[in-house]
C-alpha cells in the first residue's frame, strides 16, 4: 500500500460503540502458531489463544495472483486430500506457508477438526480448525461463499509487526453477531476475495479506529506489507459507517457496496494505558459546568479500565448543556489521538454529546468530536475519537464531555478510560 492508500488515524466520521445482547461472536487471538517443529512425527498446531506471533502476511498472495493460482493449493478439492494441499510444491514446503495454513484450517473448519499433512521432507503437522466459517472445504470443493470467508478471515488476521493481540470477530452467520466489553475497540471491517486473480482486499475504519492502535494493523503509520487497501466514498470518508452497510443491531456490517465478500469486522482490547481514569475513587479533577447542572461521583455501574468510572447525574431543567471539565493531563501532545470512552444508559431528553479539548493559548480553539443520540445504543460504551492539532498549546488546556440537554429529567453519564497516543 502506498502512502496515499493509508488510512489515517482520525477518520471523518462521528464513532461510537454500539450494545446487543447476543454473544455469538468468537473471541480468539490475531497470532499465528510457533514456528514448525520439522522431523518429528507430528507438530501440533496450538489453537489461536495460544499463539505467540502475529500473521505477518499471506504467504504467496500477490497483487496480481489470487491464492488460487498458488501451486500446491486447490479450492477445488477437499484440504485433507492429496489435491488439496500438496505436500511437494506451494504452502507445505515452507515455515511462512505452514502459518498461511494455519490460519486457512483455522478460519474455514469447525473446533476439534483437524487435516494432518506432510511437508516435503516427509515431516507431520496438524492443523486445527476454530471458527467454521467453510466447514465442507475439509473434505470437498468450496463455494464462492466459503472464498468470501475465509478471505476475510485471512486479512483480519494480518498484524504485520507479528504482535500477538486478542480479537473478538463478529459478522452474518455462521459466524455470528454479538458484543463483549471486555473488547470495547471496533477496529475496522475487512472484505474481499484472495482466491480470485488479482486479488480483492480492502477494508475501512471503524467506529473506533485510531484508538488504542496496535503495531502492524490497521491505523498504524508505520504498517507496511499489509495486502489491502481501504474503501473511500466519493467524499473521501473511510470510516465503514459511511462504504459499508450496517447490520440491524449496529454491531458490524453486512456488506460494503461495490465490494465483492462477506465483511468480517473486528473488535480489540485497549492497548494504551489510560493517561485519566477513576479506580483511586478521585473525580480527576472534573467538575461541572454550563447551564444544566450535573452531580459528579465514582460508580461502579460501569466501567471500561478498571471497575470504576465518573458518573455525571444531570438533572436537566430544560434545554440546555451540561458539561463536565477538568484540566487536559500534562501527557497530552500536538498531533496526538485522543480517546474518551462515554456511556449514556438511559434518557431520551438529550440530543448531542460530545468530548472536546479546548485551548487558551490558541484563542481558546475547540477540537471535538461527538454523536446525535439515535447513534448511540443505550448502555454500551462509546469511543470519542479526537487528533490534536500539530501546534496544541498545553498551557491551560481543558478537556470535557458536554451533553445537550432536550428537556426536563435525569439522565446519568458515565466517562472513562481517558488516553493519548502518538
């Protein structure tokens, strides 16, 4: 991917972190098995959770051929069979195939199915099947929808630094919808077809993109030797909301217009260390601010990092906003990313909320981002993503969450997990 192709680390897109109740979605690990053990009569394949390396790429894929004109492999015939998997020539004679291999079996075959097959040398591998999204390719020709999975799967997978980090899938059956917040980071969504010649890979950014940004995937600067490219809408929004569909739940997407596949779209752990949270019971600084008051407190209802979060209560007279502020921490940096979890449960009397950090060295600029309440589901926490600006001027800077209030009533939000990245 050139440098025009990489997506930036602040999308322009509103984000937030959607709730359903189903948790049907698997959870395992974006790493490939160890190296290969050769000369022994079977090397297991440990399962995705007990990886220590990242899939750094797919190996034999090209931007000109699909991995269906890669020697040795055949979408015709069955993975356990002579046909389907050679032995002699393509994947099996190598260590970096062998992983491609890994992950093939893992994403396409069911938990407690296995292929054994031999490398060049004679030497055994077992490898091991996971989330069944192409269940009939273990034994039999797949189907263009079986490609579609197992494509996505694949790319989801890359990490091109070979970081071993967790991931929460989810999409259409057989895979499945549903939310886990221990995983509160939708990273993007992935989509294409590998098999076919040249290739289809792309993905967008999610509603959380830029947050907590792992080396070698998707938003990191530095990423390089990834196969896919982003999806742009004609006003050059990359954010999945704006290229792909939307599933009923707003938990992943269903399809992205123009694109051949199935999107698999992924959800990550945080992988910064809050710069601003509430576990020692202190409000941090925060107080409340603006027309609508708020009563401030440590709750322990929800929280992101930890067990703890701020909890505003406001008491909304009418229309209005209510605001929380305290002083921006001292690590905050021009040309940082921002992020602030929030999570409104309940109210309907609210129109608008937001995170801002606000300057007085630069005349008091104000750089937010925030959501209309039709775009939150009630009860999930939700990923603000802000970009400082390069010049940001430290001195005196504030950062809050202010909420517009529609009319009279309590509505309570909650904040966390306040953190800034490079």
């Amino acid at each position: 991917m050139n440098a025009a192709e990489k997506l930036p680390k602040t999308l322009p897109h509103r984000f937030a972190l959607p709730m359903v109740a189903l948790t049907l979605a698997f959870i395992y690990a974006g790493c490939a098995p160890p190296d290969e053990q050769a000369g022994q009569e079977s090397v297991a394949e440990s399962p995705a959770l007990a990886s220590t390396n990242g899939l750094s790429s797919i190996n034999g894929l090209s931007s000109i051929n699909g991995l269906s004109s890669i020697n040795g492999l055949s979408s015709i015939n069955g993975l356990d069979s002579i046909k389907g998997l050679s032995a002699t020539t393509g994947l099996m004679t190598t260590t970096a195939g062998r992983a491609t291999v890994s992950y093939m079996v893992r994403c396409a075959l069911p938990a407690g199915h296995t292929i054994s097959k031999q490398d060049q040398y004679g030497n055994w591998y077992t490898f091991t099947g996971l989330l069944g999204l192409a269940p009939g390719w273990e034994s039999g020709p797949t189907t263009q929808t079986d490609r579609y999975w197992i494509s996505s799967c694949l790319m989801a997978h890359i990490n091109t630094s070979g970081q071993h980090i967790p991931l929460y899938l989810d999409g259409p059956a057989p895979l499945g919808w549903g939310r886990n917040s221990a995983y509160p980071i939708q990273e993007g969504s992935f989509i294409g077809d590998l098999f076919t010649s040249p290739p289809v890979a792309r993905y967008c950014g999610g509603r959380g993109f830029g947050s907590s940004v792992v080396a070698g995937r998707i938003g990191d600067d530095n990423q390089h030797g990834e196969p896919y490219t982003v999806i742009t809408d004609s006003q050059g929004d990359t954010s999945c909301d704006a290229v792909c569909t939307r599933n009923s739940t707003d938990d992943g997407f269903t399809a992205c217009p123009g694109i051949s596949g199935i999107p698999i779209t992924v959800w990550r752990q945080l992988a910064v260390t809050s710069a601003m949270g509430f576990e020692n019971g202190s409000l941090s600084g925060f107080s409340s601010t603006a027309d609508q008051p708020a009563a401030l407190s440590i709750s322990s209802d929800f929280a992101v990092d930890g067990t703890h979060a701020l909890l505003a209560t406001v008491n909304a007279k009418g229309t209005g906003t209510a605001t929380v502020q305290a002083n921006a921490p001292a690590s905050f940096s021009g040309g940082q990313t921002v992020t602030i979890f929030v999570n409104v449960p309940s109210g309907t009397n609210w129109g608008y909320i937001q995170a801002y950090v606000q300057e007085p060295g630069h005349s008091y600029r104000w750089t937010a981002s925030g959501w209309k309440r039709p775009e939150l589901i009630p009860g999930e926490w939700n990923s603000v993503v802000i970009h400082l600006p390069s010049d940001y001027a430290s001195a005196g800077a504030q950062l809050g969450v202010s909420l517009s209030t529609t009319g009279a009533g309590t509505i309570k939000a909650y904040v966390d997990a306040i953190s800034s990245e490079n």
